[in-house]
C-alpha cells in the first residue's frame, strides 16, 4: 500500500521535473538561436560601416579629381581665349591686307581711292613709329659690332641651365638656373663666391612654388619672370627676397612651337635690354618665323608685338640689345656660334649691312645667352659652363 502511494506521488514529480528540463533546453535553444542573431546583425552592421567609408573615401578621390579636372578646364578657357584674341589679331591684319590689295584692281576711280588708302597707311605708319620712339628710349643708339672676347667662370650644372646678374638691382649677386626644368634657384654674394669649389654650401636657395621650362628666364629689378612649366604661354612674375608670386600673364600666340629648333625645351626667351622685358618666341603661322614682344614688367602688359624676318630653324640662342634682336644660329652636331640675323624694331639698323659674327675660340652649342645692359656682356651657357662675352658696339648708321 505504502508503494503505490509513493508510485503515485513519484509520477507526477518526475513529470513536472522532466517538463522544466524541457523548457530549460528550449529557453538555452532559444538563447543561442538570438546570439547567433545578434553576431549576424553585428557582422552586417560592420560590413556596412566599411562599406560606407570605403563610399567616402572613393567619394573624396572623386571629388579631387573633378576639382583638379575644373582647374585644368579654367586653365584651357585662359589659353583658349588667349588664342581666340590672337587669332581675332591676325584676322583683322589679313583684312587690311585683303582691302590692299583687292584696291589695286579696281577702276581709275578707284586707283585714287587706292592712293589714298597709301597715303592714309603711310601716315599711320608714321604715327606707329612716333608712339614706338616715344614708347622705346630712342636715344638708345648702339649697335654690336663684333664680340671681343670670351671667359669661361665655372663649368658646373646640366647641359642645359642659365645664369645672370640683376641688371636692374645695385649689388653683385649672382643666380644659377640649373637644368630646363627646376624650381630652385641658387643665389651667391658675388661671382668670387660662385667661383669657389664648394660654391652650393655658401648659396642662399629660393624654392619655386611652380617649376620652370627651358631656359628663357630673366631676372630684372628683383623680380624672376619665367615660363611656368607644364603650360602653354604663362608667364609667372617672383618675387625673389619675398618669395611670392605677384602676377602673371599669357603671352598671345607663344608656346606652341620651340622659340629655337636646336633648344626645343626653350618654348618662350625672356630676355632683358636697356628698354626692359622682351619675349622672344615663334609662331607657326609666321613659318617658324621668330616674333618679339614688349612687355610692361610692372604691369605684365603687352605693349607692341613685331614679326621678324629671322627663322627658328638652326637657331640655338636670342638676345635683345638696345631695341634690336640679334639671333645666334649653329649646327645641329655643334660647332661655331654666329650671329646672322638681326632685326631693329624701329628701323634704326640696316640689317642687310651687317657681317655674320661668330663667337671666338669655342666649339659647341648655347643653351641660352642674356644681354646684361648695365655691363654690356653676354652671361651665356655652354654645355654646362657658364661664360661672359665682352661685346664690341658701334654707333647706329
């Protein structure tokens, strides 16, 4: 009797018992089932949160290049619309010579409309030449006559470099311009310091904001104007003692073409006279044709622009004295420079008359040459020298 009562009492423990583990292992189930849930929401969560740095990052590498994509775009409409005045230039210059000649056929009537029109040229051609004396020193009256000697200072640096004085400052420094494309420029005390074995530790060095092309630079009055590498005709204005770029401009037509064909990196030849700031470049419209341009060196403005007789073609080097561009050609192996064509911007020299120069005692080629006008010499380099012409002048006939 005690036995069945304890049977009786046992069953139904043993089945609330067997009904809570059930229930524990279904709550433990149900546990392990959220905390997988809970690792895949995590998982996807950080998926997705590199996901989306991996969008912004990809976002900001977009947005730099259509940044630098607009920049460059600005800098094609500057040299587009510098192109499109040029042209509009050369346009109204054909014009005239298309209303020139379609006079010389016309009736009796309009043979003295014809006369005319000459005389009417003939005075503004007048005019034009009493604006360019008053506008050039006139009184500049020189002309080269012969180079007398030659000094090598140093041979130090690249084939392809220049270096100068500041014909428009006091003191003696000297700068060196290594290499066609650079951003450094070395400044000396004086050229018994750039002369001294160890001459870069005792130079003073200016960094560039932007790298330079060729050779062409010019320093004038503290300033660096040189043509910015990597576009087509802009011509940057440095600050040298201050370090800052303070203007700059696109020269119409240049850059196109080398202003040199035996120094191709040379595209635009700044060079510096008794006047002030000249460019030098050709044009593929003038036929490799050399053109000079005046430049206003504190307003970076045009002031006039001449198309020369003197071919690019074998040219090696420019240099503009005394209002007149005196342009040295060479053959493309190198051998003697000379001088061989020569152009007055104000008629003042007959150019015909004049003997070919050669430069003495030297076999080779310029990579640039620069008239100092204070010193009336020619800072030149060559294959990596730098030199000094003494030049012999004469009056103008």
């Amino acid at each position: 009797m005690v036995v069945l009562q304890l049977r009786f009492l046992l069953v139904p423990f043993l089945t609330s018992v067997m009904g809570a583990a059930q229930y524990m292992m279904q709550d433990a189930a149900l546990m392990n089932y959220i905390d997988r849930r809970f690792l895949s929401l995590e998982k996807r969560l950080e998926k997705c949160n590199q996901d989306i740095l991996d969008y912004v990052e990809e976002f900001r590498d977009f947005s730099k290049m259509v940044l630098s994509r607009l920049a460059g775009l600005n800098n094609y409409k500057a040299e587009v619309k510098s192109e499109v005045e040029n042209l509009l230039t050369r346009i109204e210059r054909a014009q005239r010579d298309i209303d020139y000649f379609g006079s010389v056929t016309d009736s009796n009537t309009c043979i003295e409309v014809h006369e005319d029109l000459v005389k009417q040229q003939l005075f503004e051609e007048a005019e034009e030449k009493k604006k360019l004396k008053l506008m050039l020193n006139a009184s500049c009256d020189h002309m080269l006559a012969g180079i007398k000697s030659l000094k090598i200072v140093k041979k130090t640096g690249d084939k392809h470099g220049c270096w100068m004085k500041d014909p428009g400052k006091k003191h003696t420094k000297i700068y060196l311009l290594n290499g066609s494309v650079n951003n450094v420029i070395l400044e000396f005390a004086n050229i018994m310091t750039f002369m001294e074995s160890n001459h870069t530790l005792k130079a003073r060095r200016v960094t560039l904001p932007f790298a330079w092309e060729g050779t062409g630079h010019i320093i004038y009055q503290g300033f660096l104007f040189y043509h910015r590498y990597g576009s087509l005709n802009k011509i940057i204005k440095f600050n040298i003692q201050k370090r800052n770029i303070t203007d700059q401009m696109l020269l119409p037509g240049a850059g196109r073409i080398p202003a040199y064909q035996l120094s191709p990196s040379t595209k635009i030849d700044l060079a510096i006279d008794e006047q002030g700031l000249w460019a030098i470049h050709a044009e593929p419209e003038t036929g490799g044709n050399i053109v000079i341009t005046k430049i206003n060196h504190i307003t970076m403005a045009v002031e006039h622009t001449w198309d020369t007789s003197c071919n690019s073609k074998d040219a090696e080097a420019a240099f503009m004295a005394c209002n007149t561009l005196y342009v040295v050609y060479n053959f493309p192996s190198g051998g003697t420079s000379r001088i061989q064509c020569v152009y007055d911007v104000l008629d003042a020299v007959n150019t015909y008359e004049i003997p070919v120069l050669h430069f003495p005692k030297r076999q080779g080629s310029h990579s640039s040459i620069h008239y100092n006008p204070k010193e009336k010499q020619l800072f030149a380099w060559g294959d990596g020298s730098q030199i000094i012409y003494k030049l012999h002048t004469k009056q103008k006939v």
